[in-house]
C-alpha cells in the first residue's frame, strides 16, 4: 500500500508541475526594443527592428559589465505586410526575433497618409508576443527608420529616451499625449471616435546620430523630441494638431496632468503664469428633437508659478479676475481644438460615443452621417472653472 501510495502522488504531482517545454534560452533571443514601419515606393512595407545588446547595456552607464558597442543593432526587412517583413528578417538575425519587450510602434507620416494603420495594428493585436501596452508614434517629416537608428545619449536604449520624453512631455508640457497600441486600435473600431497619436521629429544630422561618438559628446548632434498631435480620420493621417489647438484637445480628452498658461494682465500679455496640478473635464451629450448637443465641463486646479508686473496677491478679488481671465484662456483653445476638427470633419474628441452611450437610439439615425453632417454642424457648450489654489511664498511682488 505505501509503494501504491508512493507512486499515486508522485504521478499527481508530476501532471501539476510545471515543466520548461517551452524555455527560451537568452542567448537565443532577438529582443526588440522598438519596430519602425516605413512605405516603399512600390506599396510595400519597410520593417525596422532595435534590438537590443545585453552585454553593451548592462552595466555601460557606470564602467563596469558594459562594452564599448553600441546598445543596440537595427536590421530592416521588406514585406507585403508586418507578418512577411518580421519572418523575412529572420533571413538576416541569427536569432528568435522576440516581441515581448518591445515598447515602442514608430510609423512614418507618409505610411499613416496613404494607407489605414488598421492593417498594420491589427497584426500587432494579432501576436501573442507583441505588447498592446506598447506606445505609438508617428515620425513626422523623417523617416521610421530613421528614428530608430537614432542613438542617444542618456538613455542608452533609443526606445526609452521617446517613450520617456513623451510621458514627461505630456505631464509637463500639456500639448502632447502618450497612445497605446490598445488605444489606437480601440479608437479605430469605436463608431463616433477618431484617434489622435503623438508626433515625433528628428532634430539634427540623421547619418551623424547614428554613430556612437555622438552620443558622447555634451551637445549631441542629433536629438529626438515630440511635435504636434496627429489627427485621423478612417484610418488615415488627416493632420496635424499643434500649440494652442493641441493643448485643447488634450484638454477634452481628460489628458492634461500638468501644464502652464499664461493670461494678460495691466496690459501686458502672458504677465501671469498660471501652473495646472490637476484637473477634470467631463463630457455629456443630449439629444433633444433629433439634434444632439455637447456639454464640456472643466475644473481646473492650479498655482500661481509665475508674475511679471506687479500685483498683490492678497486681494481676492484680483484673484477672482484672475481666475476668470484663466476660464476664458482655457475655454479659448478648446474652441479653437473644437472649431479645427468639426473644419476637419474628423471627430477626435469622442463625441459620438458621448451621444452614443446616452442616447443609443438616436445614435443609431445620427451614426451614418455622423462626421459630415452632425458633427461638423454640432452645438458645443464649454463650461471651465479654473481655481488658484496657491500663490507662493510672494504675495505682493515688486518691480522697478
């Protein structure tokens, strides 16, 4: 009976533990930082793939464990889809191309204009490897692939130094947003929402960025940074959305974390800087006699972080103009975002969706002619209350 018993749990544990059938060995992996997407003269697709160098990475920023080779090595590859060009890379890596650390989409302007990312967002979505989680950019004027070779000085993976720029860029500077694989693709299939996906330009000498000595010097030659808000409509890229106008569709779309905003004041613009810490926009739709109407309400929390006249900050109600020159300053470039999508046609704020969950109905007769009739025509209400919350250690600044 113990023998019987002895074989009986060894048996069981051996259907409830785990095995390595499926180990993949470091040393046998291409793990890709970040995959770039250009469009060939002749239609078809340009793949460029970073990966990574392990034994140039770890350890390199502080001497020890890091060799003199660059972070990482860009292969490219040609395809009819992103199915063909990743297996037609496999021709020139020795290696299992490895999509589970790849952070990063980069696709050129010029493929976003003449072709509908759903085809290539929905290969992405398609393998179980790939990140969904994963950032989109859009290469805008440049090349993807010239993006991707870039290399960097800080951060020695390329694919941070965008990803990281562009999650301090949309806290700091309000004008810009970070967009998920997950994001766009959901944009894309949900009737009454167009997607908006952030820009990034190549500032400097391409060829020069990617050599290894630039990254070395205190002034790098060659930079990356974000630009503009690009719009879509059915897929493609309709334009671009920059200053004022993107920093009000940030605003509609619930996305500013931090930002700053300057209004007149004496007669002196932009005299009094005004910093966002948090705020909350919320957006409702009606339907009244067949015709929908958006409601946009706004609060907005904030300090005072910077005063160039004098102005006694003590006295409420200076605070109180103040306040009510930071509503219309906000309500200004809403406007402005608004007024440039309904032009477009292109409805990037998510309206329909507002009508779409209240009224499901109305939706349903709204929905066919919902860019070109309704929303280019729709009525929006913008309702914004800006509070300052502090003033800084001056309440009473004085100027010669």
């Amino acid at each position: 009976m113990k023998r019987l018993l002895l074989v009986f749990i060894t048996f069981t544990f051996s259907l409830i533990l785990t095995g390595c059938w499926s180990q993949k060995e470091l040393t046998d992996l291409a793990i890709i930082s970040v995959l770039g997407i250009d469009l060939a003269e002749d239609g078809r697709l340009i793949g460029t793939l970073q990966i990574i160098n392990p034994g140039n990475v770890a350890g390199g920023m502080q001497g020890g464990g890091g060799t003199e080779g660059p972070p990482v090595t860009v292969y490219t590859s040609t395809g009819d889809s992103v199915t063909e060009l990743s297996r037609s890379a496999s021709r020139k890596i020795s290696r299992s191309l490895y999509y589970a650390h790849t952070n990063l989409l980069v696709i050129s302007e010029d493929l976003a204009k003449n072709q509908d990312i759903s085809t290539i967002l929905d290969a992405i979505e398609r393998d179980a490897e790939f990140r969904i989680t994963a950032d989109v950019v859009i290469a805008r004027g440049v090349k993807a692939s010239e993006l991707v070779k870039v290399l960097t000085p800080i951060d020695k993976i390329p694919a941070n130094k965008v990803i990281k720029t562009l999650k301090f860029s949309e806290q700091q500077w309000g004008e810009f947003m970070s967009t998920s694989v997950q994001d766009t693709i959901k944009d894309l299939a949900s009737p009454g929402k167009e997607p908006v996906i952030t820009g990034f330009n190549l500032y400097g000498d391409a060829e020069e960025g990617k050599k290894l000595e630039g990254t070395q010097a205190t002034e790098p030659v060659t930079s990356l940074g974000a630009t503009g808000l690009a719009a879509f409509k059915n897929g493609k890229l309709l334009g671009w959305v920059e200053g004022e106008k993107a920093r009000g569709t940030v605003w509609v779309l619930d996305k500013i974390k931090q930002t700053a905003i300057g209004v007149e004041y004496k007669g002196q613009k932009e005299s009094i800087i005004y910093q966002v810490i948090r705020q909350k926009t919320k957006v409702s739709g009606t339907v009244q006699k067949g015709k929908p109407k958006i409601t946009i309400n706004i609060a907005a929390e904030g300090d005072i972080g910077e005063t160039k006249v004098p102005i006694d900050l003590t006295d409420p109600n200076v605070l109180l103009s103040l306040e009510k020159k930071l509503d219309k300053e906000i309500k200004k470039e809403i406007t402005m975002a608004i007024n440039e999508a309904q032009k477009n046609k292109a409805d990037i704020f998510g309206f329909g969706q507002s009508i779409h969950r209240s009224y499901p109905k109305e939706w349903k007769k709204l929905q066919k002619e919902w860019d070109s009739v309704h929303f280019a025509d729709l009525e929006v209400e913008v309702n914004v209350e800006a509070y300052i919350r502090r003033t800084g250690l001056r309440n009473n600044p004085h100027f010669k």
